[in-house]
C-alpha cells in the first residue's frame, strides 16, 4: 500500500465516500474501506478516455458560450 495525497471538492468527496459505503454494504462489510476505495478508483481509471472526452466537450461548450 501507499499513501498519497489528492485534493478533491467537497461534492467529489462526498460522492466518493458514498460510494465507498455502497461498496462495503453489497459485500457485507468484508471488504474494508481502503478495498473499496482502491476498487472504485481502478474502475474509473479504466474509463480515463471517456472521461477525458466528457471534460472535454464540457470545456469546449463552455469556450462557446
């Protein structure tokens, strides 16, 4: 394991710890949080290419207006 640091806004982290506890409830709590949160993680870093087009376009629209 590894410890780093990343700054997220409050609407991000919140999201993130939410999901963190859905994760843990569907297993019935026998995944601990840092499982959880690495699972989380690793599903979004597999779709970094959808995401990087979403923000994307988001900027692009935003240029527009």
């Amino acid at each position: 394991m590894t410890r780093r640091t990343y700054y997220l806004s409050t609407e991000a982290a919140d999201a993130l710890e939410d999901a963190v506890s859905r994760v843990r409830a569907a297993s019935g709590g026998r995944v601990t949080k840092a499982e959880a949160l690495a699972a989380l993680i690793t599903a979004g870093a597999d779709h970094a290419d959808v995401v990087g087009a979403q923000l994307r376009e988001a900027l692009l629209r935003d240029l527009q207006q």
